[in-house]
C-alpha cells in the first residue's frame, strides 16, 4: 500500500500570542460588558466549600485592545456566599429562587451577558511567593 501522506502542521503562532496576552492582560479599573464564556464547579482548598468558576470574556469595550480579555469570577454555593449567586443571576436577568441547579441551566447561561466592575488586586502564588497584579470582578451589573 501507498504510505499515508503526514498531515501538514501549519501553525499560526500569531493568534496564540494574542489569545495568550488576553488571558494575561490587565484592564484599568472600570466597567465592562462582558459575556459568560464558561463555567466550572470547584471545592475550596481550603474550606472544602462548593463554588461555581465562571468564565467571562469582555464585549463592546470603549478601546477594542480591551476585547476578548479573559476575567474569572467565583460564586459560593453555601453560606453568605450564595448572595454574590443570586446577585449574578440577577445581573443576568435570570429569576433564580434558589433550588437545585441543574448543568443544562448553567450551560443555558453560556452566552448570556451582564456589566462587572473591575478592580485589580495583588495576587501571590503560595508555591513561588512571586506576585502579581490581576483583575478581580468587585461587583456584577444588569447589561442594561
């Protein structure tokens, strides 16, 4: 038989870069219109406490470098922690009473946008104690 042809590798390293920078990029302290990319649910290292991860992605920003720039946001799943849930939910103009949350409801949430507040905060990596900025979703807001 004939060998198989390779497939032919063409990478275009550009868009990597550019996708890497939004993920590692700073926003100036503001608001943004932002969209739910993802979502993950997690348990605290510490506490052991549920909570949803989201991911969201900024939408429609005053200087387009600003678009696309990847922000994450925790919501607690037990305790006074819940609130910053329903304030989400709210914010997204979901009418959620609190109950059981099913994945396809999350997943109903993936494209859904809202407005945040952004702050940047001073994160330190407990392995390497190196420090750096980051952003930090300080308040959700309908799109509005």
């Amino acid at each position: 038989g004939t060998p198989e042809a390779k497939p032919a590798i063409d990478l275009d390293l550009g868009s990597f870069d550019e996708v890497e920078e939004r993920l590692n990029k700073i926003l100036a302290p503001g608001l943004f219109s932002v969209q739910v990319k993802d979502w993950d649910s997690k348990y605290g290292k510490e506490s052991g406490n549920p909570y949803l991860a989201w991911q969201l992605s900024t939408v429609d920003c005053a200087d387009p470098d600003d678009n696309n720039t990847v922000l994450f946001m925790n919501t607690p799943l037990s305790g006074k922690g819940l609130r910053i849930l329903v304030n989400f939910m709210n914010a997204l103009g979901v009418k959620w009473e609190g109950g059981k949350v099913e994945n396809t409801f999350l997943d109903g949430l993936i494209g859904m946008e809202l407005k945040v507040e952004v702050g940047i905060r001073t994160w330190v990596d407990p392995d390497s104690n190196e420090s750096r900025d980051q952003n930090e979703v300080k308040k959700v807001l309908p799109r509005g």
